[in-house]
C-alpha cells in the first residue's frame, strides 16, 4: 500500500461544469485512498443553475456514468451536487443514495446527505447557511434542512445572480468573507453549501476567525465516507470535523 492507493477507493460523480470537486479531493483524500470520477450531467451549462437546471441534474440518468465510474470498483461512491437533491428533498436524497448503492455495488454518499450527517456528528441544531445558489434553492436548501431537525438562523448569498462558470470561478477570499457573513450568535454551526464553491482552502482560517465549526460540501462527503470505511486518521488543515480522529 501506498499513500496514494491500497486502502480504499472513492469513486466520485461530477457534474460536468463542476471544476472545484476534483480539486478539493485532492486536498482532502485520506492517505492510502485513490479517488476516480465520472462527469454527469441533465443540465444546460449556459443557463443560470436555478432550481429548474438542478432539478432537472437531479433527475438525470446516471446509468451510463454509473457504468463507467463502477469499471474502477470503488467502495465508496459520492453524488457530487448538493443542490441537485436539496431541491427535491430529503426523502429523494436518500432513495437516490439507495439506487446508486444498489447499482454500484458501493456504499453512497450524497452531498446533502453528507451535510446532515456532519451537522448531526458535531450535534448542532443551530446553523448559518451560505451558498452561490440563487434564493429559491436557499430556500429549499434551508427547509430541507429543517426537515432533518436543523434550524437556520441566518443565511447569506452572493448579490447578483451567479452561472455554472461563476460560481466555480469565485476565490477562496471572497468565499471566506461569504462565510463571515453567514455567522450569527445564534448559530453552533455555519454551513457552506455548494460542491463547486473553493470553500475547503478557508475552513481553518474560517474557523479561528468565528469561533465554532464550519462545514463545506465536500468536506462533510469525506467525513462521512471515511466513517463508512472506519477510516480513523485525522486529516488537518480543513476544519475541526476531519481534524480529530473519529470512533
């Protein structure tokens, strides 16, 4: 075994416009763990991500990327937009994460699900949300949150209306100060919510500014990856919820 590969193998689905996943992975893979993509898609690049395009990515048949992504069998695969589910719901996010499982052969994780199952490790009830997303999918975002048992207390987006190329193309320092804005006393968590947003280069820095955990999209599907796995080596410098070693 080596530090690149031997232990394990995620296998991850990619939205096709998403240039910030891959990326983060890199950063975040645990030693001894390879990680392999497929790019999806059910969208249209050169329209506004609103709550119809994801939806509708949502939606789309995965058979084909399924197919190609499971030729390297992975252990683990994660469906890599978290809006895509948040706008259908909680109940759909967990039977999407059933029928990949069952195609796959693989234990799944799904962004948003991921979301949850972090919030629940650091046992928040209270959170601030910030995302690229345009209001509608905040909005849905925010209730299908509420339906797992968390309450927003406060949410910040981004003025003006973002594309699938801006939101990628946003920078560590502008998601840091999204996150600043997000925070409210009130809040034991803030959630920065979008697998295309470079929100992994700040959580530390983010987090000794605010004082309290701060958890991203990608972040939380390596977390929670790695406890399906019992993968228990902490992984510093992207936040509390990677840094100590899980039971």
């Amino acid at each position: 075994m080596s530090a690149s590969r031997g232990k394990a193998r995620f296998g991850v689905l990619v939205p096709f416009t998403n240039s910030n996943l891959e990326p983060d992975m890199a950063l975040l893979r645990p030693d001894g763990v390879s990680v392999h993509f497929a790019r999806m898609g059910g969208y249209d690049e050169d329209e506004i991500p609103d709550a119809d395009q994801m939806h509708a990515l949502g939606s789309a048949n995965l058979e084909e990327p399924l197919r190609l992504l499971t030729g390297v069998k992975p252990d683990v695969v994660f469906y890599g937009c978290t809006s895509a589910t948040l706008t259908h719901g909680s109940a759909f996010d967990r039977d999407l994460a059933a029928r990949i499982a069952q195609a796959s052969g693989a234990r799944t994780v799904t962004a948003a699900g991921a979301l949850v199952a972090a919030l629940t490790a650091q046992e928040a009830k209270r959170i601030a949300f910030a995302s690229p997303y345009v209001p509608a999918i905040n909005d849905m975002a925010i209730n299908f949150l509420g339906q797992m048992g968390f309450d927003t207390v406060h949410c910040a987006d981004f003025k003006g209306t973002l594309d699938n190329e801006g939101q990628g193309a946003l920078t560590p320092r502008e998601v840091y100060a999204l996150g600043q804005r997000a925070d409210h006393p009130d809040a034991q968590v803030v959630v920065l919510s979008c697998t295309d947003m470079r929100s992994v280069e700040v959580l530390d820095d983010l987090e000794r500014a605010l004082g309290k955990p701060v958890i991203s999209s990608n972040q939380a599907m390596v977390f929670q990856a790695m406890r399906l796995l019992g993968l228990r080596a902490p992984i510093t410098g992207f936040g509390q919820l990677l840094a100590s070693e899980r039971p």
